[in-house]
C-alpha cells in the first residue's frame, strides 16, 4: 500500500494531473509510447552459517544440488571428508552420528555412502554439523553429528514432488531411482518418500594381496584374493505434522531400510618357513548368497506451546526395530600340510534388536537474554543375536545370546547473549544399566551399572558482522553395542574373534577453537581441535601359533589434534571457487599383549578438496573437481593409505535444465576421465605379532554417469519439525570407517 500512495503522491504534484480525476488522466496516456521498466535486484545467498554449536551449508543455494546426489554436496561441506571410496568423515573421525531432520537415522548411519549416493541433493535444504552436541542434542555418545536437514518452505495446498534416476559405466543398468512428494490438506502436510540403489559389475569387483611376517615363529603367511558381487538397497519413509491450531502442533516420522548383498571371493593362502620351504597352503571359496538388513523407525511427538513467545513443553515416543540374516559359507580345498580339523564352515547368523524411548522437554526464555531447556529421557534397548556355526567333518557352535540396557537421565541447557557475545553450557547426568547372558554356553549372566555426568560449555564472540572466534569444551560417553559384547567365538584356520560382554561406558574428551569470516563474496572458516579419551573400547589383537586373536576391551588411550580450512570465493556472478581441506595427527595405543608392554601407532593424514564452478553460454554449468586424501590410522594396529595416483581424484561435470522454472535437469559428470582405471590402498599391520601388508586394488576408480531429475506440482508446503527423540549413545560396528 505504501508503494502505491507514493506513487499517487507523485502524480498529482505532476502538472498534467491538475485539474483531473485520475481516471481523466490515466484515460489520457498514450500507453503504446510509455516505455516500463524491470528492476531486479539479485544477491548471493551465503552457502555457510554458523551458530555457536554448528556449522550449516545451505544446500539449495548450491546449483549443482538441482541434479547432484547428496554425497557430492558433502564433498562441500565445511569439516566434512569424502574418502574416494565414499566413506564420511567428520572432522577426520568417524566417531560422529547421521541425524534426518535433527533425529538420529540408523537408516543413514548404518548405508551412508550407499544411500547418498541415491539421495537428491534437490530434496535437502541443508546440512548441520554440529561440532560441539550439547546437553540438550542428547548427543554424548559423538563427537560431532551431521544433520541432514529436508525441504521445508511455504505453507499453501496443492501436491509437488521429484523423481530422478542415475546410470555410469560401472553398472549393468541404471543404478537408482527414486522420488519425494509432499501434499497438504488444511492443516495437515505430509511427505512421503522412497528410493532404491543398486551396485554390480565392476563396482563390486575387487582383488587383494596380503604378506605377513609372525614374529614368534618367524614365518611368512602370503594371501592372494578376488572378490565380486551385488548391492541393493531400499529406503522409504515420511514426514507428518498437524497443526492443531496455533499452540498445538502434532507430528508423526516413519521411515526405513533394507539392504541385500550377494557376495563371493576365491583366495589362496600360504605359510613358509624363514628358508621359504613350505608349511601349508589351501585354497578357499567363500560365499555370501543371502544377507540382509532391516532397520524401521516411528515416532511421535506432540509440541504445545505457550503464550510466552519460544517457550514449549514436547513430550516424545519412538520405537525402533531392527532385523538382520547373514548366511554364510566356506570350503576349503586343494589342502596341503594343515592341521585343522575342518574342511569348511557353514554360518547362520541372525540379530534383532527394539529400542523405546519416552522423552520430556521444556524450553523457557528468562528475559530476553537467557534461555533454558529441561528434559528427562527414558530408553530401554533389547537385543538377541544367535549365530549357529557348522565346521564340517568337526563340531557345531551355538550362541543365544541377550543383551538389556536401560538409561534414564536429566539434562539441562543454559544458552545465552549479551550483546556480541554468546554463552552456551549444559550438564547432564546418566544412569544406566547393561546386562547381559547366553543362553548356551558357560558365559555367566552379568549386570553393570554407571552414573556419568556430561558437561559442555562453549562462548561465542561476534567481533562484527563478518568476524566471529568460538571455543569449546565437551565430555562425551560411549556404551558398546551387541556386535561388541557378543561372547560368540567366530574362527577361522587363521583367525579367532569374539567380542566381550563385561565392556562398560567409555570417555571422550573435546576441545575445539574457531575462527569465521562471512561475506558476501568469501566464505571462510578455520578450527583446531584436540579429542583424546583414556578408558576407549579398542579392539584388542594378537598372533599366537600362526593365528590371529581378536576381542575388545576398555584400554584404548587416543589422543588427536588437527585442523580444518574451508573456503568459499564468488569471483564473479559466474565463477566460483570453493576448497575443504583438513589435516589430522592422530595417536592411539593399548597395553601390548605381554604384561608391562604398551603397542601404539601415530601419523598425520592430509584431505583437500577444491572445486572451480563456471557458468557458460546457453544455461550449461560446468565443474571441475579435485582431491587428495593421504590416508588414515585404524587404532594402534594398523594404518591405510592410498599407492600413487589413487591418492588423487579428479572430475568433471556439465549440466542444463530445461522447460518452464528449470523443472528438467540433465547433468553429464566423468570420474577420473583421465585415469588411473583401478584404486589401490595399502594397508599396513604392526604390534600385534603379526607384520605386513596388504594391497586392495578396486575396479570402481574411472567412469562416466548422467543423472536426470525432474520437478512437478506447484506446492511448497513444510512438515512442521517438533522437538524429538535422538539416541546416539551407542558404540556399534556402525561407528567403524564403512560410514
């Protein structure tokens, strides 16, 4: 309205409108010669903020996200490490959990670099990492979390949705599909979604070499492989809110998981004595025709909100479930000079797993400078996994075995601000209680109890409205899953594993300090951060008589530091030149097998990422890559590292859309175009009385791909987000690098 009445103001103090109604004069223009005007006014939206506990990329500010999968945008992301095999790392560690819309997803944490592959960045609207979790995330079990945050815009009706599809050179046929929708009737909104993924063919195939020195006997145990099989995934799902009226909001989330592979491999392994004469040597056909994986997840949670503006009382409600079926077969044949009873195995495994958790939140502003949250949580966690393991011609082993846990626990945030200056600390005080027996075998029934307290505290400093300086502090716990305390022995003629089922919580410290310029042209973000823990559940290894011991124990003494860069530069409105790189030192070490003795193992590990962005003729957009990643410590046992050119990565991508608001886009991309054709890693093995090597060479290095994604409907409507459940206390297998 304000517009219009000036511009009414202007006409009548114009001489040719004296003496007129408006009507008069507006008839009176010759509108044929009257030349209009567009002013457009354009400006870059910032792909990073920050927040005093977060680092967040805005995924739909980045072009490429029209037709990119979600792990090319990661690739991005401040803090975040992309390994060429599509592992995620989050600030070189994979002690980090995956949220979905600030919940923890067992979905994602469990197929990460799977499922991100099939993810349309289209779909997200942006990525949290949140570096320092406080009291009120529920976040002890992590060091850091990586949310992915969905689409959320508008409130109108109608139905709108996307659907896109991926092919390369590595797969015998297209590799996803999948599609989002989200439709509104009043005030009901919900958003459905479902995707498939599918490896095969050169994707899958690998071949390997290991040579080992055992430092009791002295001999030399030498081990050639090849590997092959298939992949496929499934994820489905949906969003929910009903807004009841304006203080009442309800939501409900469901979502999904299953997974198939269908692998084999053939192997030959040899023992020879100092002089080279041999000891023994067999040859080994494994399969794997039917493993599978279920994970399903729903919540509710209702939010009422009251008069006093931000302040809400949430009470929550998840179930989770997970289901997994692993079947397994092994010969062994072409036998010579061995000594073990058996001429192959056949293994049934299978685990369940359920999990409820009942939450209470209370969020209150105390004027206008403070704020508080309260909460209480209740968890309770079942599960039993039974494995029966056949060695044939030999005997038959059985585990039944059952693990509870029970946590409660209250928590308090206080957040601040005055003026420049934010202040953040929070405490929180667990109890819990981990029990477990075998219903075969002599491991006796057992029951732990613990009491932690968390604390974190983090203070902000906005120097201006560009520069901003934040340091941390937080504890976090870590609780072993079931993989880890499993007693079930699991052994091979060169290997005997089984996890231990009297681990208790384990202490992680961290310190981090940050430094962030934000402008509308250059983006950058630098921290250094030390994390160190003195009772971690490490994985405990030693050779005795030519075989290999495994189980895990509270002794892992780590101690890490290293540093981030990231930085973003518009040189123009069409080039940009984006960098994310990292460099870690990591140390870790355990009491050596022999009393009095102590293993470790130390090193730094480099990560660059850069990318130059270009806007050409005729809509097209091209981007060029490039990587280096310098490899990585795995506990004091072992390190992995890239052999020559497999260090680097390079790529190159165009892309164009096509008919009315860009709804077709077409995005041409060719990995390693110029070589080398396979990767090859090498992983060394120390302290554990067994040295060496082994060398993994994949097939999956070069290949061209197009993906395709097409937008359709017209609606923007959001699924309302209320405060919810997050559980990530749990130290599983689902923590190791696979991420």
């Amino acid at each position: 309205m304000k517009p219009l009445i000036l511009v009414l103001s202007l006409l009548c103090s114009m001489p040719a409108f004296a003496g007129h109604t408006l009507d008069e004069y507006v008839d009176s223009i010759d509108w044929d010669t009257v030349g209009l005007y567009e002013i457009t006014v354009t400006a870059q939206r910032r792909l990073v903020s920050k927040e005093i506990d977060r680092v967040s990329y805005d995924v739909q500010a980045d072009d490429e996200s029209k037709t990119s999968p979600l792990l090319d945008i990661l690739k991005k992301v401040p803090l975040v490490t992309v390994q060429p095999d599509g592992t995620i790392l989050v600030n070189g560690s994979s002690d980090y959990k995956i949220y979905r819309n600030g919940r923890p997803n067992a979905s994602f944490s469990n197929n990460a670099k799977e499922l991100f592959r099939s993810i349309p960045a289209s779909s997200i609207k942006r990525i949290e990492v949140i570096t320092d979790p406080g009291a009120r995330e529920d976040a002890e079990g992590v060091s850091a979390i990586l949310n992915i945050v969905t689409n959320e815009n508008t409130s109108l009706r109608g139905v709108a949705g996307t659907v896109s599809t991926s092919a390369n050179t590595l797969n015998y046929y297209p590799n996803y599909l999948n599609g989002f929708l989200t439709t509104q009737v009043d005030k009901f909104t919900i958003a459905p979604y479902a995707g498939v993924y599918h490896s095969s063919g050169p994707s899958t195939r690998g071949r390997s070499e290991g040579h080992y020195t055992f430092a009791d006997t002295g001999q030399k145990m030498d081990n050639t492989s090849a590997s092959d099989g298939q992949y496929s995934s499934c994820y489905w799902g949906f969003d929910s809110s009903l807004e009841i009226d304006t203080l009442n909001l309800l939501t409900i989330e469901y979502s999904g998981n299953t997974s198939d592979q269908d692998f084999s491999s053939s192997s030959f392994t040899s023992l020879a004595n100092p002089d080279g004469s041999p000891v023994y040597s067999y040859k080994t056909e494994w399969s794997q025709p039917n493993a599978k994986y279920n994970y399903q997840q729903a919540g509710v949670n209702y939010q009422r909100s009251t008069r006093l503006k931000d302040e809400s009382i949430t009470l929550s409600y998840m179930f989770c479930y997970s289901n997994s079926h692993d079947d397994s077969e092994t010969e062994y044949y072409d036998v010579f000079g061995t000594t073990f009873p058996y001429s192959g195995t056949n293994t049934l495994s299978n685990s369940r797993g359920q999990e409820h958790t009942a939450q209470l939140d209370w969020a209150r502003p105390f004027g206008k400078k403070h704020k508080m949250d309260f909460g209480a949580k209740y968890i309770y966690r079942r599960s039993r996994g039974l494995t029966t393991q056949d060695y044939i011609g030999w005997q038959t082993d059985e585990t039944d075995f059952i693990s509870q846990t029970h946590v409660a626990s209250l928590y308090a945030d206080w957040r601040a601000t005055f003026g420049k200056v934010g202040l953040r600390a929070g405490v929180r005080y667990e109890f819990s209680r981990l029990g477990g027996e075998s219903k075969v075998g002599k491991t006796p029934k057992y029951a732990s109890n613990f009491n932690d307290i968390v604390p974190n505290a983090a203070v902000n400093w906005n120097i201006n409205d560009s520069h901003s300086f934040k340091f941390s502090y937080g504890m976090r716990i870590n609780r072993p899953g079931i993989w880890y305390l499993d007693p079930s022995v699991s052994q091979t003629p060169t290997s005997v594993s089984q996890g231990n089922p009297y681990l208790h919580s384990a202490k992680n410290h961290n310190i981090n300090a940050n430094y962030s310029l934000m402008k509308q042209k250059l983006n950058l973000d630098i921290s250094a951060y030390i994390d160190f823990s003195n009772n971690g559940i490490s994985n405990v290894l030693y050779a005795k008589d030519n075989v290999m011991y495994s189980t895990y124990e509270n002794v892992g003494k780590n101690f890490n530091y290293g540093f981030s860069a990231y930085a973003q530069w518009t040189i123009s409105d069409k080039s940009s030149v984006m960098f994310n790189g990292s460099v870690r030192h990591s140390s870790a070490r355990n009491p050596g097998h022999e009393p009095g003795t102590t293993v470790k193992n130390s090193g730094w590990y480099p990560y660059i990422y850069a990318q130059l962005t270009q806007k050409l003729p005729w809509k097209l957009r091209a981007n060029v890559g490039l990587s280096y990643w310098g490899g990585g410590g795995s506990g004091p046992y072992s390190k992995y590292e890239c052999v020559g050119w497999s260090c680097f990565d390079h790529s190159l991508s165009l892309q164009r859309s096509w008919l009315k608001d860009d709804r077709l886009t077409v995005q041409l991309s060719t990995q390693n175009p110029f070589g080398p054709r396979r990767s090859v890693f090498r992983t060394e093995s120390f302290n554990s009385g067994r040295d060496g090597y082994n060398i993994n060479r994949s097939y999956a290095n070069s290949y061209a791909s197009v993906r395709v994604s097409f937008r359709f409907g017209s609606l923007q409507a959001s699924v309302k987000k209320t405060k919810s459940i997050s559980n990530d206390d749990v130290q599983s297998s689902s923590s190791s690098p696979s991420k």
